[in-house]
C-alpha cells in the first residue's frame, strides 16, 4: 500500500497528489510517469510526475477527473491509501545541452511541463515556457513555473481571462521567426501537440512532444500503448514517452485515444450513480 499524504483540488476537474514512495522518488526524473491501481479491482492508468522530493520520499501527479478511476481518486484524501504505485517509467526526457527551448505546456500537460522545464533549467539551457489554457480557472501551476530561472513565462487562455488571449502556437511562431530557438517541447492534447508540430517544422525547429497514449501494463509488453513514428511502430511506453514531433502520426495517435471514450464515459457514470446511492 502507498500512503496518500497530499491532495488538493486545482480546479474543478483537476487534482494534485502526494504519495509516499520512497523508491521510486528516488529515481524519478523529469518526463518520466508511473502506473497506478485505486484497489485491487481497478485498472492501472499511467501519470506522468509533476514533481518529487527524494530526500522525503514523496512523488506528486496531476490528474483530471475524467473517467470511474480518476473520478474514484479524486475522493481520496491525506491518510487514505493505493494499492499499487510501480514507477519510474519510461525515457526521461533529455536535457543536456539543448541551448534555447520553448516548452509548451497545455492543460494537464503543465503537469508533465514543470518538471520538465526545472530541469532543462538547472541543466544550463535558456529556457522559455508557453503555458495554455482553455481559460483562468483551469489554469494551473502558474506561481511554480515563476519560481523557476526561465528567460520568460508566456501565459495563453483562449478566452484572454489570464495572460494573453490565443492559442499557444501564436507566440510559439513568434519565437521561431524570430530565430530565438534551438529546440522546442510540446506536452499536452494530441491536437495542440499536432499544431505545435506543424508551426515549428515551417521553421525548422525541432520539436519534441511527450505522448500519452492508451496503456495497459505500461512495460512494452501489451502493445496498447503503440504509436507509428516516422512509419515505424513505437511503444510509449518503453520508446517514450518522448518523440520527434515531426515524425509523429497524430491522426492515428487522436483516432487510437477515442476507441474506448464511449466504455469511460458509461463507467464514470456508473460509479457517479453507485456514489450517490452511499450517501
């Protein structure tokens, strides 16, 4: 069992949470995620670490209440418990001499953004984050990411309610033609990471995003968990999470991401109905 000892609500659909796992705080690294059950009924989803301490034995993720196990985490509370945590999982993203990068976290993907972004900081690059969200309340890990020593935080809502009102492509293409970026990192939907794709290739500038595509086992023995890259079939979970954005068939990676939307919806709505009659 690993004890929950964080939990605090970011927004109405989006948690933080702090759980006691020593072993694995102490090899987690920036880009890499984790496999997780509620109970020994539930099913293994993977999250990516927002952050970890390895002196206290603590690692954190960021989730969104979007499904029955999601919904059912989102009840758990300090003191409470899960029944399986295995992690690190996956190829920490690289961050060695990267030079200039602008890393694009959209919704959730902030998440995965922040450790991300300390990283490549505290590795000597300069670095620029395009943080997007849909509008100020869904807005999250702002006053972290001003923490850090970047060369500058551009904030984008679609609506304008925080920062700048647009889409995070708008400053993104600013950097590129303006000749100020070495590399670029897209974390966040399949269609932003798509677009961000598509702005920096007119450019030329490379462009790594990190994919969260259906897993099961989250150890490359399932298959579920397949993208194509560059024609060839990749696995997120051992290959990645990180790819060359570029090369990257996002229409099959969004078309794969759909396949079980209806089934998630129908189990949410099922636990939503079994909460309601313990009350």
């Amino acid at each position: 069992m690993f004890p929950i000892v964080y939990q605090r609500q970011l927004s109405d659909s989006v948690f933080e949470m702090g759980v006691q796992a020593p072993a694995i705080a102490r090899k987690a690294k920036a880009g890499q995620f984790l496999m997780l059950r509620v109970d020994e009924h539930g099913e293994r989803i993977p999250l990516t670490f927002s952050d970890w301490s390895a002196e206290e034995g603590w690692i954190r993720f960021i989730f969104m209440r979007v499904g029955k196990t999601t919904h059912q985490l989102s009840h758990l509370v300090a003191g409470d418990s899960l029944a399986d945590v295995v992690g690190p999982l996956g190829v920490p993203t690289h961050v060695e001499g990267v030079g200039r990068v602008a890393i694009v976290g959209g919704g959730v993907g902030a998440a995965v953004a922040y450790p991300v972004a300390r990283a490549m900081a505290e590795a000597g690059n300069e670095v620029t984050v395009i943080l997007g969200a849909r509008n100020k309340e869904l807005l999250i890990l702002e006053d972290e990411f001003r923490a850090l020593p970047l060369k500058q935080l551009i904030v984008m809502t679609d609506d304008g309610s925080a920062g700048e009102k647009g889409l995070v492509t708008a400053p993104l293409k600013s950097l590129c033609e303006a000749g100020a970026l070495d590399h670029s990192m897209a974390i966040g939907p399949a269609i932003m990471m798509k677009f961000c794709a598509a702005t920096t290739k007119e450019f030329g500038v490379p462009i790594t995003v990190s994919l969260n595509p259906i897993m099961v086992d989250g150890t490359g023995m399932c298959g579920a968990c397949r993208v194509s890259v560059d024609g060839h079939t990749k696995f997120g979970c051992v290959d990645g999470p990180d790819f060359d954005g570029h090369a990257v068939d996002f229409e099959e990676l969004m078309s794969r991401q759909r396949v079980y939307s209806d089934l998630e919806r129908e189990a949410d709505a099922d636990f939503s109905r079994e909460c309601s009659c313990h009350r």
